[in-house]
C-alpha cells in the first residue's frame, strides 16, 4: 500500500553519503524532524536525475528554506558511497542530505517501489516529492512513470 497524506514515515534503518563516509541512521533521524522536502529518484547519476532532478533542488535550496523548510532530502535505492559522490558531482553536500535506501527497505515500506530489472536496473524508487512535517506526510507528488514534473524544486516551491 503507498504512503498517503497523513501517513507518517517508517522508521527503518537507512545510510547518509555524507562528505566523511557512509553513516547509518534511522529514517527518523533524518526525516523525522521539522518540515522536511524528500525527493526521490530512481537511480544516482542516471539521465534525468542527474540533468534536472537534483541540480533542481541544489539550485532551489536557499528558496526552500526562505519558504520554511528545515532539510532537504534526496533519496535513492543506491549505496551510500555512491550517494556521497553523486552529491559531491552536483555539489549537494551541505545543503542537501543525501540518503542511500540501499536496500529498498524504505521504498518499499512507502510502497514506491519501481520495478526496474527490464533496464538492468533491479528494484528503485519510482520519482516522487514529498513535503514531510515531524515525519507525517503533509504533501505527495507522485510522478507518473517516465514523466518529471510534479516531483521538481520548482513544482515543490509553488506547493509551499
């Protein structure tokens, strides 16, 4: 079953790419507190992700936070070194978290997972946004499969 307004946010064990290596924390250390915006991806470095999802959000931070947002959070079924040196690519680290659902526990548990094994890609996330206040999902955008428009910094800051 998808996570819906009002849902609050698993707590499961995920990873931070952070600029000094891999950290394992809970969801709620890192998605748990304040107004949070998550965005997820289906996969680091990949196309769209990599032109347009994240440099979105790097570029959109100061306005995201002017419009009350205490994190920003990019997630993806992908390790924690990887995240850390796709952040450290799109010059994200230190304005955005980058958080590695390795494993998918998390997708799955928000029921976004997206079947990706007919691109070689396995089990991701499918692309989506969401405004998330102490844990509890305030907003939810959903984006269609193949399409990226409800899920950008700029469609996020007009929802603020």
């Amino acid at each position: 079953m998808t996570i819906k307004v009002g849902d609050k946010v698993p707590n499961i064990d995920v990873m931070l790419g952070t600029a000094d290596g891999p950290q394992k924390v809970k969801s709620d250390d890192v998605l748990g507190k304040g107004k949070v915006a998550l965005f997820a991806v289906p996969g680091a470095f990949t196309p769209t992700c990599s032109a347009r999802h994240l440099p979105g959000f790097v570029d959109k931070a100061g306005d995201l936070k002017a419009k009350g947002v205490d994190k920003i959070v990019c997630m993806s079924v992908n390790d924690a070194f990887v995240m850390k040196a796709w952040g450290q690519a799109q010059n994200a680290l230190g304005s955005i978290d980058m958080l590695a659902d390795g494993n998918g526990e998390l997708t799955r548990s928000l029921g976004l997972s997206l079947d990706a094994k007919g691109f070689g890609m396995g089990e991701r996330s499918q692309r989506f946004a969401a405004i998330l206040q102490d844990g509890v999902v305030k907003q939810l955008f959903v984006e269609a499969p193949g399409a990226f428009e409800v899920s950008s910094a700029d469609y996020m800051l007009a929802k603020l």
